[in-house]
C-alpha cells in the first residue's frame, strides 16, 4: 500500500526514470514527500527509501544534511528571512526580531495555530531587494516591517493562496515526458562521433 | 565615468516582461546559435569558445575552453550546470534563471553538441522555486520546438536535459559535493586529487560542470564568433560580465558591464549603475567578489573590473558579487555574520573548517555582543592561521575543499585594516554602534 497519494506516486516514478541511477532522484523526490506531508514523514521516507532503492536510514541521513528537509512538522506557511551580509547591511536581523513578534513564534519554532515556522535563513540570493523574505520559497519582497505584517495578514487571510502555494518546492514544475534521446541512438551517435572525431584529427596532422 | 558600451550579450532581454517565454526568445533570435552550431563540427564549437577566452563564471574563473579541451582523451560522459548560487550576496544566477531561462537552455544544448554529451543536468538550487518552474518550462517547449530530444533540428545529435532541484546546502555550488547531491547524497566534496570531475565524475564518469552564466553567453559567441568576445574586455578577463551590487549603495541589483573597462567606482558611484552610497555617506569598504573573498578598502575603488587586476591586490572577483560597507556599517558585525554563515555551512568533513569555523564564530560572537577580550585578536589569526596557514592570498589548503580556507579572508581582512574597531569593542564591552 502506497503512503504516497497517486499523482505523487506517478510523479515520483517518472522521477526515477530520469535518471541513469535510481539514487539521483533522491532530492527531488523528498521534495515531493514533503509536497504531500509538510514534513518528511517515516512512511514518506520509507517510501522513498523503496522509490530509490535505499533504505530509510539512508534517506533520513542525505535528508538531514539539508536545510529545506524538515524531519518534523512544520507551519503551512514556512517563513525564511535572511540575516547574511547584505541583508544584514540592510538591518537584517531587526526584520527577523519584528518577523518573530509579529508571527508570534521564535526564530526556528512553529507558531500555536500551526500557521507559521519562522527561519533565520542564509543567502537567498535577491540582495537588491533585502531584507530578505521567502515563504514557502516564494520571495515576497517585502522589505519593510509594514509590508510584511500586511504579507502576513494576507497569508491568513487566504489573499495570497495563489502567490504562496503549499509546501514543495516543485509543486508547479512539470516536465512533459521523460528522457526523449532514445539509448540505442545515442550509443550508435557516441561510436560514430568518436570515429568522425579521430578521423578529422588524423586529418589534420 | 562609466564605458557603458559594449553590447549586452547575457542580459540582452531586460526590458522585455515576458523575457521568459519561448515566443519571445524566438522573436529576439532565439535557437539560432544552436541551429549554425548543428553546422559546425563539435570541435570548431569548442574553438570558437576557446577563441573568446571566457573564464568560468562560478568563482575560481577557469577557462571554460579549456575545462572543456583538457579533456578530449575520453569522451565525456556528462554536462553539469551548476546553478546552486548561494555565495552570499551572488544573485546574478537568480536573474538569469528567472528572466533568461531559454538562454540558458540554448547554451546548454550547444556545450552539450560540443562535448558530445547526450545527458545534461541543469542543477538549480532548491530555493529558486520560481527559476525551476521557468527553467523546466523552457526544457518542456525546447522539447516541443524539437531543439531537445532525438535529432535536434534533424541532425545526428540527440540530448535529454533534465532540471534537477537542490535543497538548501552552500556546500553544494563546489562542483564535487554538487555531484554527490545528483547522485542523492549529503553534499559531501569528494577527495582530491583527480582534482576535476572531467576525470571522475557523476557515477564515476567523465563530467563536465559549468556555472549558469558560462552556459548563458554560449549563444552570443556562437551567433558573434569568439573573436568578437575576446576583443571586449582586456587580457585575460574577455567580454562583458553580470556583477551583483548589493549593500549600502543606492541602486543595488544586477549589471552587465565590460570587464577591465570599468572600475570598482564606476560601479558604485555611476548614476547608470550604483548611484553612489545612500544618504552619500562615506564608502568604509567594500568586499570585491563574494564574502569568501578578502575585503578592500576605498583606496582600491579605482582598480579594474578584471580577474588578474583584483588578484594583483591580493582578493579575487569571483562571483562577481560585490558588498559596499558604508561608515554606519559595523565591520565587525559583518564579520561576525559571516563567520556564522560559514559555521553553518561547512559540511563537516575536514577539522580545521568543521571545529575552526564554529570556534572563529564563537570569539567573534563575543567581540560583537558582548564578553569579547583583547587576546581574541590574536587568537582569531591563529585561528585563521591553523585553516589556511600563512594566511597568503591565494590560501594555502588543509581541507578537502576551498570552503575552509575562505574563512579566514574577511576575518584576517577586517581585523587588518580595522583594528581600532575591534579594540573599540573589547573596551565597549559589545557593540559600540548600539
């Protein structure tokens, strides 16, 4: 019995086909665990554990290594702001203190209602616009105090659904098809490239 | 004054809001690089990138020409785009992600026909959620344009490119623990030598890895020839480059500008581009090419934008990213927060980053907040000392990778060139700027 619902099922199995080792699609594929549960939950793990032909130990220590892999559950809304140095330059670390206040929960933590995690974050890479938010890894550009609590209220008041969708990264990526280079045509094109290749270098001494 | 110039060759569809799409990209000559490379033999693509000289644009500026030819014995198996940027204060990949995402597509493709290579990677990292949606989108119509897949254009070449997410990790945009990532592992680097994945790559293969905005200037050449990119620029540092402005400056953001032509000044203080420091305040100093580099100070605004000019003064350009310090800025915060960032990201293989970085972060902490003592000056640069010894510029290595030698370079800098605010805090007691 599948923990995965279908479309994320099907959605993790073309991931897999993707790639020449079923291991590489590891990342993407927790981010569809998380898409589904918020967090990386032990049936999403073990089922990735399976997709990939790992076991869940396995998977649990490449997840632990990065930062948008939660091992616990998290708010709906995943708030990221950044302190790094030019958002630092750009008073930083006040916007996270007035972020923590405002959402009503310390930096790392869950808010009561379930609504928010807040995050001190590294680079974001959007330093014209800092200080820097993401929520849900979508970046808000809000860059002052007022703009955020009205990014904020919006957020619970469903104004921003569509801007600020669920958990997972990829939620809105899609590729149409897998892989379209058939193997046997690009194993006949490398023999003929290499032998075209040698030729012209036999060529030109 | 600024030399503002030169054509745009990466950011050429700026003003267009719908830069992103297919329809666009066509309308502004796009696929057409791709189709006059399908002409040419793979080795003469590889000239003509070779002929423009253009250095790897990630951070260690290696030429990519030769990245590529270095390697010509075996064929190689894999390319590999690294779009993981998370060198504080980069965001120069971000741009060219979101708003040129069939740019980089193209140039894909045609590094792909050049090396021969049949599978490609684009990585990107796990926060671009936006960028992965628009560059999966520009794989998806590349496929229906017939630019991807079996017989692009009717030729005897055929590529699959598969986009593959990150998920948080600095470590990751080294090109081995990158690799280790695709392979769906903690993004460990790997033991060198063989220093270059050309020779052991992704699965143990040959593998080309090769920055976003590398791949993005591929078209351009192609369409120009790569004479016409060497002769922009000035030695080794040809054509033109995207650098990220970002800190105390009017008018952060990203510009593409002629390398060597323009100066550190032009950059900041030209209307066109940085308009100067906010309120005109005094510039304090400014950090060249990515907080792994080492810091300078206003008397250095007049070098050249190019990668042995600002090696000559002892720091690099690197990621092209460059932080303005103005003389509210405290130096030894930003010190302080970029040490945190390194604590934080060393992937912990190697002791002198893993216990050096957390140990460099705790002292600086307490010059900062408070608790700080006078004898942490010195130990900071033994610190330093013991990561990359000597503390010379380039830095020597104790560690598998450069993460770990790149922290001493703001920490040896500030405390060189701003003593006395170091001595400030200690007499403070903490932060003298609160």
């Amino acid at each position: 019995m599948s923990h995965f619902r279908s479309d994320i099922r099907q959605r993790a199995e073309e991931l897999v086909a993707l790639y020449p080792r079923s291991r590489s699609a590891m990342l993407p594929m927790l981010h569809l665990a998380q898409e589904q549960d918020g967090y990386l939950s032990e049936e999403g793990i073990a089922e990735v554990a399976e997709l990939t032909g790992t076991t869940p130990a396995e998977v649990r220590g490449t997840a632990s290594f990065y930062d948008m892999f939660h091992l616990e559950p998290v708010g709906k809304y995943v708030v990221g702001v950044c302190t790094n140095i030019a958002c630092l330059l750009a008073g930083g670390e006040e916007f996270l203190e007035h972020a923590s206040k405002k959402l009503g929960c310390a930096v790392g933590s869950m808010s009561e209602d379930g609504l928010f995690t807040l995050e001190e974050t590294e680079c974001l890479a959007d330093c014209d616009r800092a200080p820097v938010v993401q929520v849900n890894h979508r970046y808000m550009r809000t860059t002052t105090t007022d703009a955020f609590d009205d990014m904020v209220d919006d957020l619970r008041s469903g104004k921003l659904d569509h801007d600020v969708p669920p958990h997972g990264t990829l939620i809105r990526v899609r590729r149409s098809g897998g892989l379209r280079a058939p193997r046997q045509e690009v194993a006949d094109q490398r023999v003929a490239a290499k032998a075209a290749r040698e030729s012209r270098a036999e060529e030109t001494k | 004054m600024a030399s503002l110039d030169a054509p745009r060759i990466v950011s050429s569809r700026r003003e267009f809001q719908d830069s992103f799409t297919l329809a666009r990209y066509l309308e502004t000559g796009g696929y057409v690089a791709l189709r006059k490379a399908l002409t040419m033999f793979p080795e003469a693509v590889a000239a003509e990138v070779d002929a423009a000289s253009l250095l790897g644009r990630g951070g260690a500026g290696f030429p990519a020409g030769r990245k590529w030819s270095m390697l010509r014995k075996s064929p190689i198996s894999y390319l590999v785009v690294n779009g993981d940027e998370s060198e504080p204060a980069t965001f120069k990949d971000h741009y060219l992600v979101e708003r040129d995402p069939h740019q980089l597509v193209e140039g894909v493709i045609i590094a792909s026909y050049a090396l021969q290579v049949n599978q490609a990677f684009i990585y990107l990292r796990g926060e671009f959620a936006l960028g992965l949606e628009r560059v999966q989108q520009a794989v998806n119509d590349a496929y229906a344009h017939g630019a991807l897949g079996s017989k692009i254009f009717g030729s005897d070449f055929s590529l699959d490119i598969v986009v593959h997410p990150g998920a948080g990790a600095y470590i990751c945009g080294e090109e081995t623990a990158l690799i280790e990532a695709l392979e769906g592992k903690r993004g460990f680097p790997r033991i060198k030598p063989p220093f270059f994945p050309a020779v052991t790559g992704l699965y143990g293969e040959p593998t080309v890895v090769n920055n976003v905005e590398t791949m993005s200037n591929l078209p351009w050449i192609i369409n120009n020839g790569g004479a016409a990119f060497a002769a922009l620029g000035a030695g080794r540092s040809t054509g033109t480059r995207l650098f990220a402005l970002a800190g105390r400056v009017k008018n952060p953001g990203v510009y593409e500008i002629e390398m060597v032509k323009n100066t550190f000044r032009d950059l900041i203080y030209d209307p066109k581009l940085g308009g100067g420091i906010i309120d005109d305040k005094q510039i304090k100093a400014f950090i060249p090419g990515g907080v792994s580099a080492p810091w300078f100070g206003p008397e250095l605004l007049d070098l050249p934008l190019g990668q042995d000019e600002v090696a000559g003064e002892g720091s690099m350009l690197g990621s092209g990213s460059i932080v303005v310090m103005d003389e509210t800025s405290c130096v030894v915060r930003a010190t302080w927060r970029i040490t945190k960032f390194f604590s934080r990201e060393s992937c912990g293989q190697c002791t002198p980053c893993r216990e050096g970085s957390g140990w460099i972060e705790r002292a600086m902490y307490r010059l900062e907040h408070g608790g700080g003592r006078m004898e942490d000056l010195d130990l900071l640069l033994d610190l330093c000392d013991n990561i990359a010894p000597g503390l010379t510029w380039p830095p020597q290595q104790t560690t598998i990778c450069v993460l770990g030698p790149s922290i001493p370079s703001s920490v040896h800098a500030a405390i060189k060139m701003f003593r006395d605010d170091f001595v400030a805090h200690v007499e403070h007691g903490g932060c003298p700027h609160e």
